[in-house]
C-alpha cells in the first residue's frame, strides 16, 4: 500500500467516523481547532494527517486508533470473538464458557475501578 493509498484509506475512516456522530465537516473541525477545507481534503486523501491530529481525533470523540487507522470499530473486535466462538467445537464451548466469564468480570472491574 502506498502513501496515497493510507491516506485515502485513513480520510475515508475519518469521514465514516464523522458522519457517524452526525457532524458535518465543519463542526467535526472546529471541535478539533482544524479547517474544515483540511478535513474535506483529508477525507478524499488529498491530505495526509498527522499522528498529532490522530491523537486529538481519537480524544475529542472516544475513539480507538484502530478506528481512526484501520475502521477497525468495537463492533468489528466483537464480531471477531463471536465468529472464533462460532467456530469453536461444540463441545468445547461449556470449557470456554466460565472462564470467559469470569474474565470479562474482571476486566470491567479494572476498566471501572471497581
């Protein structure tokens, strides 16, 4: 993949981004200090954005950089989990199950301070 191919790729992540949170080019700039002609530009690929404009994106709205850099969503890691246990042997799956649980428990304990 080349430079022109990224940043087509990250612009059109962005742009999804956006229009998810149902902002227009100019809003979803002015909350980050930015132009909207640098985001329109941004979202066609004809501009690179930067690891410190990336940084604000992903602060400003509570995204992941895997959102912003691959359109890799929640949802998306989700879907991943639910097919690997999909595939998984049924008989397997009362092995797996409790653990499971009692990871995710403890992961949102950590997560929330609990």
């Amino acid at each position: 993949m080349d430079k022109s191919e990224i940043a087509l790729t990250i612009g059109k992540n962005i742009a999804n981004l956006r229009n998810s949170l149902g902002l227009t080019q100019a809003k979803f700039a002015e909350k980050l200090g930015l132009s909207p002609s640098f985001i329109s530009c941004v979202e066609r690929g004809k501009r690179s954005i930067g690891i410190e404009h990336v940084y604000a994106i992903a602060h400003e709205f509570g995204v992941s950089y895997d959102e912003i850099l691959a359109g890799q969503s929640p949802l998306d890691r989700t879907n991943i989990l639910y097919k690997a246990i999909q595939s998984c042997p049924p008989e397997l799956i009362p092995v797996i199950a409790e653990p499971t649980r009692s990871l995710i428990e403890g992961l949102t304990k950590v997560i929330n301070n609990d």
